[in-house]
C-alpha cells in the first residue's frame, strides 16, 4: 500500500535539516541558508507559518481587489485615497489598547476572535459582490470594519510570535520569515487577483479571502502552548493607567522612541505609492489591472528578497544601521519611479521600493523586540502598529489629497525628497541605537 507523506512532518524534517549544525558547515551559503528557516524548527512556529501564510495571501488579494474596485467605480484619487484611510485609521486609536489587551489576555484567544470577524468581514463582501449590490460605501464600511479588527490583531501577532519561539535567539529569523510571508502574498496575490478580476470578478477574490481565515484558525487551534505568567504586578491598575506606563516607558526610551519616529515618517511617505498604483498604471504607464497587478508583483520581489535577507542574516548586529539607511534608498526609488514613463523601469523601481520598505519595518521590529522588557512587550509593540500602521492610512489621505492638486508624479517625487533628508536627520542617532542593541546582546 502506497504511504502518503504528512505535510507537516515533511515540513518539520526539512527544517532540522537545515538547522542541523553539522550540515555543510564549511559552506556559506547553506550555512545562510539554515540560518534564514532557522524559527521553524519551533512547531508553533511552523503552524502559524504555514496558516497565516495562506491567510495572508487571501487578505492581499481583496485589498488589491477593493483598490482597483474603487477606483473603477469612481475613478477618483480621492476616494482611493479614502478607503486607504478608514481602512487603517483605526490603529491610531485601537492599537494601544490591544497592546494592553495582549499583556492582558491569552494572545492565541484574542487571535481567534479577530482571525473569525474577519472571516465573516470577508463573507460579506464576497456576498455583496456576487449580488452586485457592492458600491463604494460598502467598501469604505467594510474596510473601517477591516481596520478596526486589524488594529486589534496585529500588534497582538507581532508580541505572541515571542511565545511560539521560545528561544530569543530565533526571534529576529521569526520576524524576518513573517515579513516574507507578507511579500510570499504580495507575489502571489496581485497575480491570482488580477486573473479573477478580469475573469470572474471581484466576488470570487473576497471568496477566497473568507475561506482563507480557516487556515490560521486551524493552526492557532491545534498550536501546544506552555502556560506562561504576564509577568504583571500583582497591583491591579485601570485599563488606562497600564496603557499610560506603556506609552511612558515608550517614550523615555531613547532607541524605541528613536526607531518609531524614523518608522512613523517613512510609513508616512513610503507606502502611499500602493493606493496611488492604480492612477500611476492608467495615467502614466497608460495600462490596465494588468499593468497594476505587475507593478505591486514586481513590489512584492524586492520586499521578498529583502525578508530573505534579514531572516539569513547571523546575528542583529548592524541592524541599526539598516534601521537608519533604508530611508535613503527608499527616497531615492520613489523620486526616479515618479519620473519614470516606461514599464520595465518602473518594474525595477518598484521593486527596490518593496525591498526597501520591508527592510525598514523588519529592522525596526527586529530591534524594539530585541531590546524590549517582556512584561511590557504588548503595549509597546502596539504603538509600534500604531507608528507603522497609522503612517499608512495619514500617508494614503494626504497623497490622495496632494496627487488630486498636483498629480501623482509630483506627489511621489515630494515624498521620495523627504524620505531622504529625514534619514539624514536621524543618522546622528546611530550611536544610541548600537549601544542599545549591544547591550541587549
């Protein structure tokens, strides 16, 4: 009788094998091979890898899907500009709380919630869509609906990947492989998205979203934790109080409050070319769903490659300088894409934009959960969502607002000059963060 092998077995052999110390080690590049999958030899870990990865390809397709739908619907920057705001305009609020809520609360019980809402969120869409009775004001509802969930869950994720990796040493490949994730599903999703969109439609993208979410739950489901203290004080404060002593702590730390600010700015700056891609492909690049589809496929190889790269790296050492530098090469990608007419060249822009971006946010995240107090890892990881994602939503309504006065070229070019002389600014501060980093171990 033939066996049939088990995909999770498979997957734990495969990763030892690259763990293994003894593997091939007078060869560097297997050698950063093992080091890049080295959090998957936790089964936690490679539970919420695989489920959220598949998870998170479905989410990028319907916001590619809700994009070009809007736009499609009201051919307004505005709008688009919009719906990219309601939809992340609620971490500005929520996030902080949900960092108290995760050092609170069991993390995993908190995820299934957000993980469930969400899965009905996407329903509704899916249903809307294939009754044509989905117009603009149920993408702006459902995306605020969206936002507020995902206010909720990512900074809960980002501080429970501390508790499916149990050895601090791996947490910077953990963080690197998650950013991956996220550019594994930008790679695939505008292609699948594009394809359904121009062939069955936009119902069919938010389909396979809802049944995605299945994915995560069941691994979050069937993950063994370890019952594990918050390692609170036995004083109980209010909610408010508890939230007030993780933003002090935030703030009076040098480095953390160093690295949101560079963080905070360049979310601010960088990120509005995904809400503007679609007015870029048709205006400037004079092309279709196609053509956007291309440009944020060709986004999700450079933020690919540059997940890769930090998750081989060895150690966290020079993580600051990458944390600084990033900026630079961002501001210069988004000047020369705003001047660029032709397709190709726009593809490699494009790319060393996503390269460059997921560097950034990486690096940032790498560092703060690096240097962090564990019993105050939730809350301050929600104000990192509330600096990284509360950038994009004031970032995609001010492009929006800028693009529709001066067009989108002069926008991207304003934008890219910025990034540039903030990461000047904040060179001085290298010193700070090298210390802190070092002291860390």
């Amino acid at each position: 009788m033939e066996k049939r092998l088990n995909p999770t077995l498979t997957l734990s052999f495969c990763c030892n094998v690259l763990s293994h110390q003894r593997f091939h080690p007078k060869l560097p590049g297997l050698a950063r091979l093992r080091q890049s999958f080295k959090a998957l030899q936790h089964r936690n870990y490679r539970l919420y890898f695989v489920g959220q990865g598949i998870s998170i390809v479905g989410t990028w397709m319907t916001q590619i899907a809700a994009i070009w739908l809007t736009y499609h619907l009201t051919n307004s920057p505005f709008l688009l500009g919009i719906v990219g705001f309601v939809g992340q305009s609620p971490s500005i609020v929520l996030a902080p709380v949900a960092g108290y809520l995760g050092d609170r609360w069991n993390r995993r019980h908190i995820l299934l919630v957000t993980q469930s809402l969400a899965l009905i969120r996407s329903l509704a869409l899916a249903i809307l869509a294939f009754t044509n009775h989905l117009d603009v004001g149920h993408l702006i509802v459902l995306s605020f609906i969206q936002g507020v969930l995902t206010a909720i869950d990512l900074p809960t994720r980002q501080a429970f990947v501390s508790e499916i990796v149990e050895t601090k040493a791996d947490l910077g490949s953990a963080i690197a492989l998650n950013s991956s994730l996220v550019s594994g599903a930008r790679l695939l999703a505008p292609a699948i998205a594009g394809l359904l969109l121009s062939s069955v439609g936009a119902g069919m993208c938010f389909l396979l979203d809802a049944i995605s979410y299945g994915a995560v739950i069941t691994a979050l489901v069937a993950m063994k934790l370890q019952s594990r203290s918050r390692q609170c004080p036995q004083e109980r404060h209010p909610p408010w109080h508890e939230i007030s002593i993780g933003f002090s702590y935030t703030l009076h730390s040098q480095p953390i409050r160093t690295v949101l600010l560079l963080l905070a700015f360049t979310t601010f700056l960088g990120t509005p070319f995904i809400a503007l891609g679609p007015v870029f492909a048709d205006d400037v690049l004079g092309g279709n769903s196609d053509i956007f589809g291309f440009l944020m496929t060709a986004s999700a190889i450079g933020a690919l490659i540059g997940a890769l790269y930090l998750s081989s790296r060895p150690d966290k050492r020079g993580i600051e300088k990458l944390i600084v530098v990033s900026p630079v090469g961002l501001g210069l990608g988004l000047l020369l894409f705003s001047q660029s007419r032709t397709l190709s060249f726009s593809l490699l822009l494009i790319a060393c934009i996503g390269l460059m971006l997921v560097i950034q946010s990486a690096s940032s995240n790498t560092f703060i959960q690096t240097i962090v107090e564990d019993r105050k890892r939730g809350r301050v990881m929600g104000f990192y969502t509330l600096t990284s994602e509360a950038g994009i939503p004031l970032g995609n309504l001010f492009a929006g607002i800028l693009a529709s006065q001066i067009g989108v070229q002069t926008t991207l070019a304003i934008e890219g000059t910025l990034c540039i002389l903030i990461a000047v600014v904040f060179r001085k501060y290298l010193p700070h963060l090298r210390a802190a980093i070092a002291a860390a171990g």
